[in-house]
C-alpha cells in the first residue's frame, strides 16, 4: 500500500481527532502513532511521494463530481492520488470519497 505525506498528516489528525472526541487517550494515541512508524520502518507501506499531476486532476475531480457528490478537497485530492499512482483498489471509510473513487473505476476496499 502507497503512503504519501498526504496520509501521514490524516493518520496525525485522525488521531488528533479521537482524542478529542474522547475515543482515544493521549497514551493509546502515542502507542498506535508508534505502531505506524514501526511498520513504516519495517516497509509495510511504500512510501512516495504526492504525484505531480495530483493537484490538477483534483481540481477536475471537483469540476466533475463536486456538485453531484459533495466531494471535499481531500476527498478528491486522495482519488486523485490513487489514480495517479494507478491504484487499483481504494481504501477509506469515508463515503463521499468511497462514492468518488467509485466513480472513477477505483475497488473499495
């Protein structure tokens, strides 16, 4: 699976975002932050980069499905990731962004 730094800032405010909402302490949070650098270091993810090209197809990805499917701009930008780097599934629990990459050829995983 593709790591991207767009998906090491989700994974920190998703974190963020637990902790907030009382989901998470701050210790569970720092064990599972670990754990993500850990399998990091093992090379569970491929780390690369943001595709040039990415910024531009989300901007058409929000031309194109924004009004029909209220895709926000990280909805499209992660879409617009995954087809750069000709994925072939995707992987998300949010449904706007399910729904988009579905749109767009991608499997939801």
């Amino acid at each position: 699976m593709w790591l991207t730094p767009l998906h090491n800032a989700e994974w920190a405010h998703a974190l963020g975002q637990h902790i907030f909402r009382k989901s998470l302490s701050s210790a569970e949070a720092q064990q599972m932050y670990e754990q993500f650098e850990s399998d990091k270091a093992a090379g569970l993810w491929l780390e690369t980069r943001i595709p040039d090209q990415s910024f531009e197809l989300c901007a058409e990805l929000a031309r194109r499905y924004g009004p029909k499917l209220g895709s926000r701009t990280l909805d499209s930008l992660h879409v617009a990731c995954a087809l750069e780097l000709n994925a072939e599934k995707f992987w998300t629990f949010d449904e706007r962004q399910a729904k988009l990459a579905k749109a767009e050829g991608l499997k939801i995983t």
